[in-house]
C-alpha cells in the first residue's frame, strides 16, 4: 500500500563520543586527532549522525513549528516555551570533525578532493543552520581552540556568516567537480562516494542558501549560473537521503527505538490537516492514521498542557502512521535535501525573475517529485496537479510556499526559515502561546554561553535586538522584496 524509494546505503558505527557541554575549550579539543582517525571513518560518523539528528528535529519540532502536526502531550514548543533547544551543542560539538576531514584531505600523503568537497559542504550545512537558528553566532573563531587557543570566541554577524557558508559551497563545487576516486570504503553512507552527486547537493544547498540571502542582496546571476550548470539535484535519485539498515537501535528510524507512549503523544495539526484535505492531499494518509472511529482529526498548536489533555480525550487527534514512523525500523529515511526542494526553489526564483524558466512548471515538478518519494503513483500524481486547489495561478506565493512546506516534511528546519522569510503560509500562534501572539523566529542562546563567553555573548545580544526568540535575523530584514 506505501512504497518508499530506496537508496542503497550503509552506517559504520565507530566510538566517537562527542562532549555533553557547550564550552568552546571542550569542544575544540578533539579527541580524535586527523593522524589518528582515517577520513572515510570520519565522513560515516559525520554524515550519518548530522542527517539524522537535522531529520529527527525535522519530525519532533520541525514539523511542529510549521504546524503539519502537534503534540496531545508535553506541548510546550508548540507553545514556544523555549530555552536551550541543543542544537547549538550539536553544531558545535560536530564541526571539529568535520574540520578533521578537511585537514586530512589537504595533508600531504592523505589528499583527496572528494572529502575535501564532502567536509566543506557539510561545513556549510552546519554553519547555515547555526546562523539560521540563532543568528549572530561564532563563526571565524568557532574552531579556533586547539590550533590557536581561543576558547571564548567572538560572534560574527549573519551576513558574515553567510559569506563564509557560500564560500565553502563554492570551493566544495570546485574540488568535487575533480571527481577524484575514493580507494576502497569511502565510509559515504550518503552517497557512497560519488562526487558527481556530492557535487549537486552542494549546488542545491547553495540554491536553497541565495534564495534566503535573496531579500538583502541580488543573487539572480549566481543562481542562474547553477541552472545554467545543470549541476543540482533534479531527480529523486540524486535525493541526499540515509536508508536506515535496522540492524542495531543507532541504525534504525529513532522512534521506532522508542516507547509508543511517546511516539502517541505527537498528532495531526489542524493547520496541517486544512492543507491535506484542501488538496486531497495522498499524503494525508501516508504521514498519518485515521482516529478510532475512521475521521481524519486534528489538534491545535499551542494548547497547554491541560488543555491539550483535555482536547486529545474529547476528539481523539490522528497519530502519525504507526507502520512507517514506529513499528518499522527502515522504512522512514533521513535526508539533507530532495530534488522537490530544489525545484521549489527554482520555482519561486523564476516568478521573482531570478532565473529564467516557468515558475508553473518548476512547480508541478516540486510536487511530482515530492509526491514520488512518499510512493504516490504517476496517474494520480497526474490526477492531483488538475486540482483548481492545486493548479498554479501565476504570482500566487501562498500557493507556492504551502506545496513547499508539505514538501519539506522532516527536513529540519527548513519550512519555518521559509516562512520567517516569506511570511507564507500564514501561521498564527496557538491559543495558549507564551509569546504575546507573536510567532518566534529564533532559537535563544544556550546559558553557558552568558556564563562562560560573557563579553562575547553580550555583545551579539546587543546587536541583534535582546536574547529573545523574537529577535530577527539580517537576512529576514531585507527589502527587496
């Protein structure tokens, strides 16, 4: 009844533990020495764990910030209850090894282009997510403890950040367009070491990247260098994605290691289910399952805990699909990126005259695209796209950014950085929010860095506006559109 594309692939498990402290002089002394580890063991534990954590957030919070689902049970992110939300650890406590395949693929005896373009595109991934949840964040400094000693580094701005992040795109493009072969195991569980399609996501991250930046400065020429390339995830075989081997818990989908208590306690939004049912939507019944009494039911974000209790035991909210997101350990992937998001991209570049082509049909191919990974037939996709609520009706950025949020199921962050953005789809803050009705656009500072970084810590806080999850960021600021 549910098919799911497959991309052959493997995890290695190795022993490398990464601290449980946010302190930069911690996390800057790697345990796990460039002379010390080879690359290709490094690249399994890098990938694997960034595109499982960014897609394990995707599922818990991601999706809740965007209201595809909500949680009947311990609802407090849906109520933007936030404090240290980890993710700055993650980051942080993961970049010095990316930065070891850097240094082991430019040593002498170790060269190797095709890790070097890996490491420097998932350097990107974590510096952009970095800034995209916090804003101004340590960046020139950030990994600066072991070589030079700076262990209470400086913040930089978000727009210096981005430089940086689109610098590493570039030279990650350059050095995987060498297609040097990896000998033996790459360890690329991605991949499997094949530059020319490491080559593309760092191409379509870039894509992903200028469309945010796009607000503050003209990108149409960089991007329509890239179209012009050809050089992007197109297809859903080119799709960044991880197949779980469920062979041990670390390999399996996260929550089908899990208590059903707690998988039971996240639910179909009722914002999410006015999307699917407004499109009759096949990936209603894919995500979730129907309640006990065979209705399609939804829950508000942002009801408190009460209130949430209460309304769960009175309308009894769809769960998520317990065959795919439980009792399977394989069936769910995790993923960086698919081709649906890139052709979203395109096609919001094209109607904004960024690039040249048609924003319908950039479109349609977003949602084909999404709509075949998730294991919907061609006939139907066919079916779908005739919809008067699905047709696409030139200007209509509503239309567009609601495809691309369901598109964005899982992936992170991605859809509410869309929506801070754009400001679409429109979201309101649930009933029972903390935030004065306002909707967040950052994630806060984790505490340590008020105790351990302070001078540094202040000043970023100063020029973003206050520590507080309504601080904007600069890319958010632009007026060009």
């Amino acid at each position: 009844m549910k098919t799911y594309k497959k991309i052959a692939a493997f995890i290695l498990t190795v022993g490398i533990t990464f601290a449980c402290t946010d302190r930069f002089e911690d996390i800057n002394t790697n345990p796990n020495a460039p002379e010390m580890v080879s690359a290709d063991l490094l690249v399994s534990t890098v990938t694997s764990n960034i595109t499982r954590t960014l897609t394990q957030e995707g599922y818990s919070d991601g999706n809740t910030i965007t209201q595809l689902m909500a949680k009947n049970n311990f609802p407090g992110f849906g109520q933007f209850d936030w404090g240290d939300q980890g993710m700055w650890r993650f980051f942080y406590n993961i970049l010095p090894e990316v930065n070891d395949i850097i240094e082991i693929s430019r040593a002498e005896g170790s060269q190797n282009s095709t890790f070097e373009g890996i490491a420097l595109t998932l350097r990107a991934l974590c510096f952009a997510n970095l800034t995209d949840l916090y804003v101004n964040v340590p960046y020139s400094q950030a990994l600066a403890g072991a070589s030079e000693g700076i262990f209470t580094p400086a913040y930089d701005s978000q727009e210096q950040v981005y430089d940086g992040v689109l610098q590493d795109l570039v030279d990650a493009d350059a050095a995987l367009a060498q297609g040097e072969v990896i000998a033996g195991n790459s360890g690329d569980v991605i991949y499997g070491g094949d530059a020319s399609k490491w080559r593309k996501l760092a191409n379509s991250l870039r894509l992903r990247y200028l469309l945010r930046i796009s607000k503050q400065r003209d990108v149409s020429s960089e991007m329509q260098a890239i179209v012009a390339s050809g050089n992007f995830i197109a297809t859903n075989d080119d799709n960044a994605i991880l197949t779980y081997s469920g062979t041990s818990n670390t390999d399996s989908w996260p929550q089908s290691t899990g208590r059903i208590g707690g998988f039971d306690e996240k639910s179909l939004c009722t914002t999410g289910l006015e999307y699917l049912t407004r499109f009759n939507d096949p990936r209603l019944d894919i995500w979730f399952d129907r309640n006990s009494a065979g209705e399609w039911v939804g829950i508000p974000i942002g009801l408190n805990q009460d209130n949430a209790r209460v309304y769960d035991d009175a309308n009894s909210p769809s769960r998520l699909d317990v065959n795919l997101f439980y009792f399977s350990r394989t069936d769910a992937e995790a993923f960086i990126m698919k081709a649906s998001e890139v052709h979203f991209i395109l096609a919001e570049a094209a109607e904004r005259n960024f690039i040249s082509g048609d924003a319908e049909t950039y479109y349609n191919e977003g949602i084909r695209a999404s709509l075949a990974y998730w294991g919907v037939g061609e006939a139907d996709i066919d079916a779908y796209l005739t919809q008067d609520e699905v047709a696409y009706t030139d200007g209509d950025f509503e239309l567009l950014m609601t495809q691309k949020t369901l598109a964005l199921w899982n992936v992170d962050y991605q859809g509410w950085f869309n929506y801070r953005r754009t400001g679409m789809p429109e979201l309101v803050a649930g009933p029972d929010n903390l935030n004065q009705d306002q909707y967040p656009v950052r994630f806060l500072y984790p505490s340590s860095e008020q105790a351990e970084n302070e001078t540094n810590y202040n000043a970023a806080v100063n020029a973003i506006g206050g520590d507080n999850i309504n601080s904007k960021g600069w890319w958010e600021t632009g007026t060009r559109y």
